[in-house]
C-alpha cells in the first residue's frame, strides 16, 4: 500500500469522525425543543432525527460543491491540509460538546481548513471573496433572519390561538412540533452532511483520484449520511441540555414555531449553496420564540456566551488547524499525518473518559425536563 494511499485513508476516516461529532453535536438544533416540551420522548427524537439526516444527505449538492471549490483554491491543497483542517475542526467539536456549547461545527470545519491551507500555501490560497460572502455574511444574516422569523411566527401563534383552550393549544402544537421538528432533521442534512462529502471530494482532487468537474462520488454521499445520522443517533444530550432549556422556557407553540422558522431559514440558505450554520440558526430560533411569547424569559447571559463561541470559532479551528499541519509538515510525509492522527485520537478518548465521570443520557435529560432536577449551566463540564 503507497504512502498517498495510507494518506487519503487516513483523511476520509478523519472526515467520516467529524461528520459524525457533527451528527452528536447538532442532534439538539433539530430536537431540543420537541424533547424540552414533550412532543417527543427523547431516544424517540435522536432516532428520527437520524433517519432524517441520513435522507436528507441525498438531496442536494450545493453546499457540498461549496465547500470543495468555493472557499480554498484546490490547486495549492494537499492531503495533508486536508487532513490538518478536519482536525482543527474536529477537535472543537469535541471541546464544544464537552462543556455543552452550541457552536457551530460548519465553521469550526471552514476555520480547520482555512488555517491550514494559510500555513501551507499562504493568502493567495484562500478565497477572500468566497469566503466572506458563502461563510461569515450568513453567519451574521442568518441567525438574525430566525430571530425575526420565530419572533414574528410565535407572536402569531399566539394571537391566532388565543381563544383555543390551553389543554388544546399544547396537544395539537405536540403533533405539529413532530413534523416542525422531523422538517428540521432533513434541512440539517441536507447543509451539514454536504460539508463531509466537500472535504472528502476535496482531498480526492488533490490526490488526484478524481477531477475538479467530477463532482461527489456516490460512495461518498453514503458514508457522509451513514456517519452522520450515527452520530445524531447517539445523541449529543450535553448540547440538547443547554439548548432545550438554557436560552428560554419553551411551550409547544413557541417549539413549533422555532423548528418551523430553523427549517425554511436552513433550507433556503441550502438552496443557495451556502455552508451554514444550523447550529447558529436554531438557536437564533429559540430566542426568537423566546421573544416573541408576552412575559417570556430570555436567559442573555447564556446567549452571551454562545455568541462569544460563535466568535472565536473560526479563528480557534483555524489555529488548531495549522499547528496540526505544523507538526505533522516538521515530522514529515506520510508519518507525520499518523503521528498527529494519534494525538487526536488519544485527546478525544481522554475527553471522553472524563465526560463519562458525569455522563449526560436521555433518562437524565428527561428527568430534568419532567421537573426533576436543575439543567447545568453552559460551559460547565456536564
């Protein structure tokens, strides 16, 4: 087996782990709100979900095409930037869940390659243009835009709803929350698992396995969804915690309308190939609701801190991103790659060691939503 071979391996099986930190860090942008008001049970939602995500990876490509020639120049990436991008990416992914912040995975992955393609290639590799106008304006117009939307649409509800009995209200909002929340499973994959199969795409151009105008093999559009949905299947309960219940008290008609807002923002912004961040969009949704029910608490404090996340993100992926491509450049070829592969595995079990002392599961999220226990606060280990 080649050095290049080992290489490309190394770096799809390094996508395919994003991918599916990605799936267990953003189960709650779909199903928080459902799980914190009781319209699904919580093993029941992640499951859906994942069904959901996993269907929803086959039906668009856009972002996918974005994310492999829109924000780097291919020309001037190597496997090695490849593989030192996902792992500036993946390590605050895990970082992120761990203290149970809401950040967003898309731009922690954008953030990993940039920094690396910046060591290696310098400026000129990197798309100025498309980077500001398919990354960082949609980062800023998109959670606004929810924030409007569920503010106006839970407003709405309200009003429209005002005369029907509460009991009622709350049990035909349950069912609508269902299709709201499942509609919201879909949007994420067909954004978030787009993002895999860019990279993946990405590093088989600059293997040269395959041609810039080829576009995504169907093998990896599978394994892009399979990862996915596995990870969403686990359920990041850590983030579904601090989302469900952190930001504002949610009733079924506040969760219906958040779900409903996060689903036409997140599938518009797919539409136009923009890699967005749901994450950013749904909690976005949340305040919004939040805003919008008369006498409705909205934590700042907490959305503080997600927003000073949301902030250093890309310039802290992109860090991890080119030290990773530092080391593995100054051991060289094909070992150093596997030197730096280890290092990240041995950091991820380690954390994850440590978040099992205080494990956060479906029981005890459900415990604590039925009126049985205090959520932690967001940035605390869990």
């Amino acid at each position: 087996m080649t050095g290049d071979l080992i290489l490309l391996i190394v770096v799809v099986l390094t996508a395919l782990s994003f991918d599916f930190t990605n799936g267990f860090h953003d189960t709650a942008n779909a199903m928080a709100t459902s799980i914190a008001t009781g319209a699904l049970k919580p093993k029941i939602a992640v499951g859906l979900s994942a069904i959901l995500n996993f269907v929803g990876a086959f039906l668009s490509l856009k972002v996918a095409a974005t994310i492999a020639t829109g924000i780097v120049n291919s020309g001037a990436i190597t496997l090695t930037v490849v593989f030192a991008g996902l792992v500036g990416g993946l390590a605050w992914n895990l970082v992120t869940w761990y203290y149970g912040i809401p950040s967003s995975s898309s731009h922690a992955l954008i953030g990993g390659v940039v920094g690396a393609t910046l060591l290696a290639s310098g400026v000129s590799a990197v798309k100025g243009g498309g980077l500001v106008s398919h990354v960082i304006i949609p980062a800023i117009l998109a959670p606004i835009a929810a924030i409007v939307v569920a503010t106006i649409g839970t407003y709405l509800v309200y009003v429209l709803t005002r005369k029907v009995n509460e009991n009622t209200r709350a049990k035909g909002f349950k069912i609508g929350q269902i299709g709201s929340a499942s509609l919201v499973s879909l949007a994420h994959g067909t954004n978030d698992a787009q993002k895999t199969m860019g990279i993946i795409t990405l590093a088989l151009i600059a293997n040269g396995t395959i041609t810039q105008s080829a576009g995504t093999p169907f093998w990896v559009i599978i394994c892009s969804a399979t990862a996915i949905a596995a990870g969403t299947y686990i359920g990041g309960w850590r983030v579904i915690r601090t989302l469900g219940k952190g930001l504002t008290d949610i009733e079924t008609p506040q969760g219906f309308a958040a779900e409903a807002s996060s689903a036409t923002v997140i599938l518009t912004s797919t539409h136009f190939g923009f890699p967005l961040s749901t994450t950013q969009v749904c909690t976005g949704s949340v305040i919004g609701a939040g805003l919008g029910k008369r006498l409705a608490e909205v934590r700042w404090g907490v959305a503080a801190r997600m927003g000073v996340a949301w902030l250093i993100t890309l310039p802290a992926a992109a860090l991890v991103g080119a030290i990773a491509f530092g080391v593995a450049q100054l051991i060289g070829g094909t070992l150093g790659v596997i030197v730096v592969f280890a290092a990240a595995v041995i950091f991820a079990a380690l954390l994850y060691l440590a978040s099992r002392k205080t494990a956060v599961t479906s029981k005890n999220v459900n415990d604590e939503w039925v009126g049985r226990g205090t959520p932690t606060q967001i940035g605390t280990p869990v």
